[in-house]
C-alpha cells in the first residue's frame, strides 16, 4: 500500500469517451458545432431547464451569467468568504464589488443571518456555492433573495447531479454555472455549461460566448450552401463586448459520454464516502467538516476538520496520502484584502480543513488504509 502514492483526485474516463473522440476525428470537426449543441440539449433534458450553454470553464460561466445583466459599475454582489477565486473574480470582471459574507460553522456555506446582515441597497446580486457538494441552505435564501431582487447565481463547480428538498441543485437560482475541469464531479477536461430558465437572456449569453456575435457561427455554417434572398449566410454583427468562451466538439463529445455516467460517478462518491464515514465517525480530535447527508447527493470532496491539521497532513503524507486544504478565505489573498470584512467562522474554522482523496477509481482498501492512519492519529494525537 506504501509502495505507491494515493492520488488526491484523479478523472474517470475510459473506453467511451476515446470512441466519442474518435467519432469526432472522423468528422474532421473538432470546434464548435454539432457536439456542442448535442451536449447542451442532453443537459437541458437531465436538468429539466429551458437553456443550456457549454462554455470553456465554470469561471466563463460565472462570468457571463453575471455580465448579461449589464449592472451599473461599482455595485455589489454578495459572495461567500470561503470558495474559489473564480467566484469573486467573476465580480470584478464585471467592475463590480465584493461583498464577503461568513460561512455556517455546521456546513461551511454562507450563513443566512450574515447575508441578512451584509446585505445594502447597493448589492444587486448574489453567488451561491455548494461548497463540496454540500447544499446551501436555499428554502431560506431564494424567498429572501427574491424580496431583495438579487439575481442569484449558483456555484455548481463542486457539485452536478445533486439535489436538494427533491430539486436539483443549479435549478434553484437564475442561473446554475458547472464546472468539468479535470477533477470534478464529471470532466471534459476543462469546460462548463451555464443553465437557466431566463429566454430573454439566452440570445444575449450565447452571443457573450462567443465574441459578441449577433449570429450563432454554427448555424452560419449550415447556412453556407442555402441560396438566401434577404442576407448572406457569412454576415454577422458584433453588438456588445464578448468573449472567446465556447465550448468545442472535442470537448463536448467527452462531457457528452460523461453525462451518461453521471449517477454512477455521483453514487461511486458515495459509497467511499460511507467507508470513511464508518471509520471516523468515532474519533475524538477528527472530525468530518459538515454532517454528509448521502441520499440523492452529489459531494466532490471528502472533508475533515483538525486543530493540529499540518501534523495530521505531514503524518498523512508520510504514508503516501494526498491531502490539501481547500479553501483560504478570500479576504486573505492579496488581490482580495482591500474588501474584507467580519468573518469570524471563516477565519478559524479554515485553519483546521483538511481534503482527503475521493474519486469514483479510488479502491475501497484504499478509503481503508486511509481511514486507519486517521484512527491511528487521534489515537496517538497528544504525542504529534
């Protein structure tokens, strides 16, 4: 078991996705086209959504999802304090303010009480995260956040597939923004698909993708050997500042193959997570970060909490056990500092989060071995 490192995250990809790539080759199509479109109407289906764009990352649709609604410069949007940079990033893209609002100390997403207490006539918008997997409180939050007219964006990069009081998570707010960069819940390498209910916005996300087209470039394609009275099939327009965000055929084709497996990927999780569980729930100076709630969930992290975390990292690295932290709070990277704001939850419980490895290929002896050098940790936790 020592003889070889266990792998923090590693994808699932296998003899399927290599044929989808093959089958793209063969078409000598590999960019934007058929794929892509085929992609996004499996997505609407399995979703239950109107629209659905691929885009090349979550960060491109986090972006966009809070771009198309064209907010006055300077105002603020609410985001939580611990998440990924590109969550923030997003905001300022658009020139506007974050707002860093406290996490729950029971589930690490933002508290309810501090997004009441932060919020102010300025903040037009709010970014949700399912930190891990694990689902915001949104019973709670929607109504409020419909009150206050906030366009709400939910953070889906760490979940796909998971639902929450019998919906699934990304469907909840305006807009849901998923990422399929490598280590994720379902990959295409990199990738990302922007869900939402919202037609008036559709037309303008679309062309926001895709450098600030007026026309959809695939279907100007199609249109390239139809004669055509009113206008040329290559002419197009470019009405509003965009981006080179699109998903591509190669992509597509894998996310497509990925979709597929989506349960079983979700379920595999699951399973490795209930070995962990077993194995710790006992324990005195290790804990799991939240309370893992297993039925219809879609968790991408195994996550446990310990005040001597470094000791527990490097003695978990003495055994070959990946580990890492995810995440600092925002307020304490560089570009972030000059928005802080009170986070007491934040600041002290991020100091003690400690990621384990969790993958759908990880082998159950695996979760063992490493579920028994925890045990043999907290055992021996006053000598480290």
């Amino acid at each position: 078991m020592k003889k070889k490192n266990i792998r923090l995250f590693k994808p699932t990809i296998g003899k399927s996705e290599l044929s989808s790539i093959k089958r793209v080759f063969k078409r000598s199509w590999i960019g934007y086209g058929t794929e892509v479109k085929k992609f996004e109407d499996e997505w609407k289906k399995y979703f239950k959504v109107k629209h659905a764009v691929a885009v090349n990352s979550c960060t491109a649709a986090l972006h966009t999802s809070l771009a198309v609604n064209n907010f006055k410069k300077n105002k603020k949007v609410l985001v939580p304090a611990i998440t990924f940079s590109a969550t923030a990033a997003s905001v300022l893209y658009c020139g506007l303010k974050p707002v860093f609002v406290d996490i729950n100390p029971y589930d690490l997403n933002i508290s309810f009480e501090d997004l009441k207490n932060k919020y102010s006539k300025d903040c037009v918008a709010l970014m949700l995260v399912h930190f891990g997997g694990q689902p915001c409180e949104m019973e709670k939050i929607m109504p409020w956040a419909k009150k206050k007219k906030l366009v709400v964006i939910e953070d889906c990069a760490e979940t796909c597939g998971g639902y929450y009081k019998n919906k699934k998570l990304g469907t909840w707010g305006d807009y849901g923004c998923f990422s399929f960069e490598e280590k994720k819940i379902m990959t295409t390498g990199d990738g990302g698909m922007i869900c939402t209910n919202n037609s008036k916005k559709l037309k303008l996300i679309k062309s926001f993708s895709f450098h600030g087209w007026n026309r959809d470039p695939y279907l100007r394609h199609k249109k390239s050997m139809k004669i055509e009275k009113k206008s040329n099939h290559w002419d197009y327009d470019v009405e509003t500042l965009g981006y080179k965000y699109n998903m591509n055929d190669l992509t597509a084709c894998i996310g497509r193959e990925q979709l597929k497996k989506i349960k079983w990927l979700n379920n595999s999780r699951i399973r490795l997570i209930k070995v962990y569980l077993k194995y710790i729930k006992n324990l005195k100076h290790i804990k799991t970060s939240f309370e893992y709630r297993l039925a219809r969930s879609s968790y991408w992290m195994m996550t446990i909490r310990c005040k001597k975390r470094e000791k527990l990292i490097n003695f978990l690295k003495s055994n070959q056990i990946s580990t890492s932290v995810h995440l600092k709070p925002l307020p304490k990277l560089k570009v972030y500092k000059k928005f802080n704001s009170k986070i007491p939850n934040a600041e002290k419980i991020w100091l003690q989060l400690i990621t384990l490895p969790l993958f759908p290929d990880l082998e159950k002896e695996k979760v063992k071995f490493i579920s028994k050098k925890l045990i043999q940790f907290d055992e021996n936790y006053e000598k480290f």
